[in-house]
C-alpha cells in the first residue's frame, strides 16, 4: 500500500493506476478497503481505482492525537487526500459510511465530477442499524469498546445481527475480516480514533447533508439493496430523489456489502454509469 501524509496522520490507500478514469471507493467502520477486492478487480482495467484505509478501524496507523474523525472531519479528510494526490473529475464512491454526502454538503465536492451513493448512514438512520446502536453505545464506556470488539476474535460471533451478521447475506471470508479487525484488537489508538469518530459525530449531520444534496448538479447514481437490513431500502429512494440528476439501481441478493454479496453486479453498474456519464 502507499501513504499519504494529511492533517490528521498518514492515512494508507492502494492505487490500481493507469490513465482512466479516477474512481476513489470509499469505506465504513471495520470495513477495511478490501471490501471493493471483487469490485476493484473487474473495474481495474478500464479504470484507475483508489481505496483509501480510512481511520474508521480498519486502519493501521493511528491518527494524531486530537485530530478531528468527526463525521465532517473524515469528509475534509477525504477532500484533503483528493488535493494531495492531485486527483480531478474524481467518481467518488461511499458505502456504508455516508462521508460522501457530508462531502457535498461541505462544499468539498470540486474535484468530484461524479457521486455513487452505496448503501450508508442516511437521513436519521446514525447511529445506523442494531449493530450501529450497540457500538455507539459501548464507545460512551470506559473500556467499552475493547469489551465490544474481544468477542470478534471468535469468528461465528462474527454472524450475529448485532455484530456484522446483517451486513451481509453471505460470511466475509475469515482472512478478510480477520484483517478488519485486528488494528483495533490489538491498538489502544486505533480504538481511540474509533471513540473520537462514534462520539463526535451526531445524527443531525446526515438530515442537513441531505437537505443539500440537492446543490450536487452533476451525474449521480444510488445503488441500494431492497433487502437491506440496517440501511433502509426507502432510503435510497429518498437519496436518489434529492439529488438532481440521480438514477436509482437496486440490486436484490444483498445487505449492506454489496460489493461483497454481488461484486459483479456492483462493478457493473458503477462501469455503465461512470463511463456512461450518468
């Protein structure tokens, strides 16, 4: 993996590329960016694809102490990591964290020339879902978050709907999510930037971003599951609706990974719409 160094600490990131089209495919919490492995192999020969680590877990290296992993603070991240490898007419791709819509909402979008909305925080759905609550609320602990993660050293406890069972309909292979989660098994720090994220990040966010989504006047497409679990399918209606030139594609079989449950399926819609200007 490369690095870059950005305000908040040196955040890692793959980089497939080549002279196409930019795509920057961004992650959730404890989803590291192998997430987009199937997504990225079918897309890496039409498109430059960038994956970023993003300190939300996943990551291997601590950010500095007192850096601001608000929500609106990972979006000036994301911007910031934009600006520093220089990349323009960005398609920019979220899933499961809503940071790509706090993007837009912070007037940070001028290099996106392109939005993917995957399924994510949403509207009033932050904390998202059962496994979203319980999270949030172990962060508020001393040492709640540790005492949360210890038991997802045990693969099965990995499948209950509290944890990551309703994110995806089919198990994450045990390497990949063995990987996920071990930065914030074994690092007091990395847990810290997970606290500072679930504590300084509020619901009202995603109600005000969405309110100006509508300033996104460029090319949009929402992809949601009408089986999600966690994230609500209307919520991809919704999303699609207040963006101005916004389709929605659902794609059934699939909780909130869609990229794991249905990688060809993804890939294929993000390749028509990212080379079919939308």
């Amino acid at each position: 993996m490369s690095e870059v160094e950005l305000r908040p600490g040196v955040i890692a990131y793959t980089d497939t590329g080549g002279p196409g089209p930019v795509l920057v495919l961004l992650t959730g919490l404890f989803v590291g960016g192998s997430v987009w492995r199937g997504v990225v192999d079918r897309l890496r020969g039409d498109f430059r694809c960038v994956v970023p680590e993003l300190p939300l877990g996943a990551h291997r290296r601590p950010m500095r102490a007192g850096a601001d992993l608000s929500g609106r603070g990972l979006a000036r991240l994301v911007a910031d990591l934009l600006t520093a490898l220089d990349l323009r007419d960005v398609t920019l791709v979220g899933l499961d964290w809503g940071g790509a819509q706090l993007l837009v909402a912070e007037g940070l979008d001028e290099r996106v020339g392109r939005l993917v909305l995957l399924p994510q925080e949403a509207f009033d759905n932050f904390p998202p879902g059962l496994p979203g609550r319980f999270v949030r609320l172990a962060a508020r602990m001393p040492g709640g978050l540790a005492a949360a993660l210890r038991p997802l050293r045990w693969r099965p406890a990995r499948r209950m709907p509290f944890t990551f069972g309703w994110m995806s309909k089919r198990p994450v292979p045990d390497e990949i999510m063995d990987a996920w989660f071990e930065p914030a098994l074994t690092s007091a720090e990395v847990r810290r930037d997970v606290r500072a994220y679930l504590l300084a990040s509020r619901r009202g966010e995603y109600l005000r971003a969405a309110e100006r989504l509508s300033r996104f006047d460029r090319p949009a497409l929402v992809v949601w599951s009408p089986e999600d679990r966690i994230m609500p399918p209307e919520h991809g209606e919704r999303l699609a609706a207040r963006l101005p030139r916004a389709r929605l594609v659902r794609i059934p079989d699939s909780y909130t990974l869609i990229p794991e449950d249905q990688p060809a399926r993804c890939a294929q819609a993000i390749r028509a719409f990212a080379l079919g200007g939308g």
